[in-house]
C-alpha cells in the first residue's frame, strides 16, 4: 500500500475514499491517532493517510486531484 494522499482529518479522509471507491479503487484509512480524541490537526496529529495498492497509486493520485478539491468544501461552509 502506497500514501496518495494526506487528509486533515476523518471527515476529509472519508470523502476522499468515496471518490476512490466510486472508481473501484480499493483504499484504506490509516492514523495514528484516534479519531475520537483528536478531531483536530496538531503537528500531524489527527492527520489521515488515505493509502492504495501501489498499482492504483497514479490512477488514485489523478482522480483526487482533478476531483477534490478541498478549498471548495470551506467556501460552501462559509455560504
């Protein structure tokens, strides 16, 4: 399994699967930290690295970067 991204938390981690999952791009979460105790992001902590079979790494890392973008959930927040 390869890191293609690094989310800023749970919430950000799990849209992020469910963009791979809709290209049947098998992930996984990983974080060091609970998710219950830091919902927050400290110095790394709380971070949540979105991983893939390193034979889906650059189809995964195209499709999150041509379809999130996460500037665009803070300007809805903002609305």
């Amino acid at each position: 399994m390869i890191e293609v991204y690094k989310a800023k938390g749970e919430l950000e981690a799990q849209i992020i699967k469910g963009v791979l999952d809709s290209y049947n791009i098998p992930c996984i979460l990983r974080s060091n930290a609970a998710s219950s105790v830091h919902s927050f992001v400290f110095d790394g902590m709380g971070e949540v690295r979105v991983m893939v079979p390193e034979s889906f790494a650059e189809e995964a890392a195209t499709i999150i970067n041509s379809e999130y973008q996460p500037d665009s959930l803070s300007q809805q927040e903002e609305e």
